[in-house]
C-alpha cells in the first residue's frame, strides 16, 4: 500500500534546481533523468548536525534548505524531497528503510536500519531510486528484485538475496578488480512518513551516529564522484577509481566545500571546519 500524497513540492522551482527540463510524464526514462540529474545539483551533507542546528524533515523546511538555500541534506531529506517530487508528477512510490553495510568491520553487530530509500513502481515493476547515499548516491534507478548486474552512469550494481526473508542487499564495484562491496539490505514495506521522524531524530542526536561527530560530504557529477570525510578529499572517475586522495587545510575545505561540492560556505562554519580538521580522518 503506497502513502498517501505528501506535501506539494514546487516542481518548477525543483527542476530549475536540477537542471531538468524534460518530459514530466511517470516513465521509466524521466526516472532515469531524474536520478542523474539530482545528486550533481543537490550534495549530500550533514553540516546543519555539526552546526548544532539539527535536522527537520517537514517539508517546507526541507524545500526552503535544499532547493531555496542552496544547500544540501542527507538521506530523509535528500530522498523525501525526491518522494514528493515523484508522487507529484504521478509515479507511485514507497518509502522504504535500509541496513546500511557500507565500510562495516567483518564480524561487527549489525547496525540499526537508518537508511531511507525509495521503491518507485512502474508498470508493475519496481525500481529502487535513492538520492541520499553520500559518495556511492546511485544515479539511475535499479530493478529491486532482480539480481542481475545492472549498469549505471557510475558503475554496475546488482541486487542479491532478493528471496531471503524480504531482504534484498544491494552491492557496487568497488574497485576494478570486480570485486563487489556491500552497500545495503534493503527490508520489503513501507514505512510511514512519522516512522522517520524517530529514525531522523535519531541519526542527527544519537553519539552512535557518525553525523555527530564526523562530517560527511558528496557530490556525484556526470565525470565524477567527489566525496569529503572530515578533511580527507577523495575523487574518483565514474569506474570508482581514484584520481585524487588527500587531506586538506581549513582554508582548502572552505574552498572545496563552495568550488567542488558547490555549497553556499557561510560564515560560521568555519569554527567547525576547524574542528573537522582537528579530527582528521576517521578510522
């Protein structure tokens, strides 16, 4: 059962944003542009949460930030603003929660489902869009409950374990070996839109969350993913591999974050640059 429609999103206002000026019809294809388009124009960030300011996801806030300001969001602000995109131009779409895996220690406990995504049906098919996924965002939507290797403008996916207890994981070429990497297991239905207002809560307030104590960064453009850890810079071609690693200054991540990821830099967040910096790049 799909939710009912969120709040109104100013479509014009979100495609100028992005860049997009194409069919508005629920197809496939607009999907696909859609997914390519929005992580190259909206970064992923969590610079409110270190800022102290926290995380609203209503979605007038939400607007004002990522489309408005000029800024960027993580997960339930990235991907509910995309949800309402999509329900307006008619697709019909669930939330859904995932496990991240993504760097997890072999043998570690598993971490609680924290990761909002989306499952887009479309011709009775459905489609796993996700815009909110730092430097491995996807950029084309994947078939959800199929697990064949699925090309995208930034590398091959696929989906495994699709039958095992409505769980399916998803994966990414992590290196040009062919090895694959875990990112995560997505569970099978819908979650409400108050389920992620606890789950939001916690992700911006809980000292387990990494948001609250390290800065993560990311913008995926049609050549290239650029991705900030602390201060750690790293870029890599649209294969995965790296071009560019390494740390920066304070006055080299204020640059970056407003040259590279294109955030509008304000002026007080350098003392938080400064303590990112301190920090160093997590283990």
């Amino acid at each position: 059962m799909f939710d009912a429609p969120a709040p109104a999103v100013e479509l014009d206002a979100y495609f100028r944003r992005i860049g997009y000026d194409g069919p508005r019809e629920p197809t496939l294809d607009t999907l696909r542009a859609i997914a390519f388009r929005h992580p190259d124009a909206i970064p992923f960030e969590n610079l409110d949460v270190l800022l102290g300011r926290g995380i609203s996801i209503v979605p007038s806030d939400v607007d004002a930030k990522l489309i408005g300001a000029g800024r960027g969001g993580y997960c339930y602000e990235q991907n509910g603003l995309l949800k309402r995109v999509l329900q307006a131009l008619g697709f019909q779409v669930e939330g859904l929660m995932a496990r991240v895996l993504w760097m997890a220690p072999e043998g570690a406990p598993p971490r609680p489902r924290s990761h909002q995504v989306l499952g887009v049906t479309i011709d009775g098919e459905t489609w796993l869009a996700d815009a909110g996924f730092g430097g491995c965002v996807l950029t084309a939507p994947l078939r959800l409950f199929s697990d064949e290797v699925q090309d995208s403008p930034h590398g091959k996916f696929r989906i495994v374990d699709t039958q095992t207890n409505g769980v399916a994981e998803r994966q990414v070429q992590a290196d040009l070996s062919g090895r694959w990497a875990p990112l995560y297991q997505v569970s099978q239905g819908a979650w409400a839109e108050v389920d992620y207002e606890q789950a939001n809560f916690y992700t911006y307030t809980h000292p387990s969350s990494h948001f609250t104590w390290s800065m993560t960064v990311g913008r995926t453009t049609p050549t290239a993913r650029y991705a900030l850890k602390n201060n750690r810079f790293t870029h890599r071609d649209v294969t995965g591999a790296v071009v560019e690693q390494r740390d920066l200054t304070v006055d080299e991540l204020e640059a970056t974050l407003r040259q590279v990821i294109g955030l509008p830099v304000e002026a007080d967040w350098r003392p938080v640059l400064e303590q990112v910096v301190a920090w160093g790049t997590p283990a």
